[in-house]
C-alpha cells in the first residue's frame, strides 16, 4: 500500500485518448508525436514518450477532434453560420478521409 499523501489539487480521472505533443526534447530537437494518455484532470494530463523532457520544458498539447457537420444555422442579416459538429473517434494508424 502507498502510504504517500497525494498532494494534487484536482481529480484525476482515468481515460484513454489520444493527444499531440509538441514541444523540444533535452537535446534541443523540436518534435511533435501523436501518444495515448492515460489520465486527465481539469489542470493536466500523463503520456508516456520515447525521449527525455527536462522537467519545466514548455510543451503544446493539443486533442485532434475529428467531427462531422450535422446541423447549420444560418443568422438573419448576416453572412455567418453556426455549425453544429459531432466528434467522431480518432484513430492516428488510419488516414483521415
């Protein structure tokens, strides 16, 4: 049993989803990997990856949302629409269509 306390300040909750980090590595070299994370919280997320991150190295991670056009609406008056959209599953092995 792990008698550590956990010291974080907000709820973990455990998903699967896939996410791109960008970022540099230690060496300096820019990348940008596609990865599953296993968790997520209203502050943050864990992933696994190949390579060494010094710890306060700025990433940008973003959750690529595949979605579909379901429903448009157009405003009175004006040029602009809204567009409502529903997420479809991402898979990064299969090519976007």
């Amino acid at each position: 049993m792990n008698s550590e306390k956990d010291l974080r300040q907000n709820k973990r909750v455990k998903a699967s989803f896939y996410i791109r980090v960008e970022g540099k590595d230690a060496a300096g070299v820019p990348f940008s990997e596609i990865v599953r994370a296993s968790d997520f919280s209203k502050a943050g997320t864990s992933f696994v990856l190949d390579r060494d991150i010094p710890i306060g190295e700025k990433l940008h991670i973003s959750v690529p949302l595949p979605s579909v056009v379901v429903r448009i609406e157009n405003f009175a008056d004006s040029r602009e629409k809204k567009y409502a959209v529903v997420f479809r599953p991402y898979h990064p092995e299969k090519e976007e269509e």
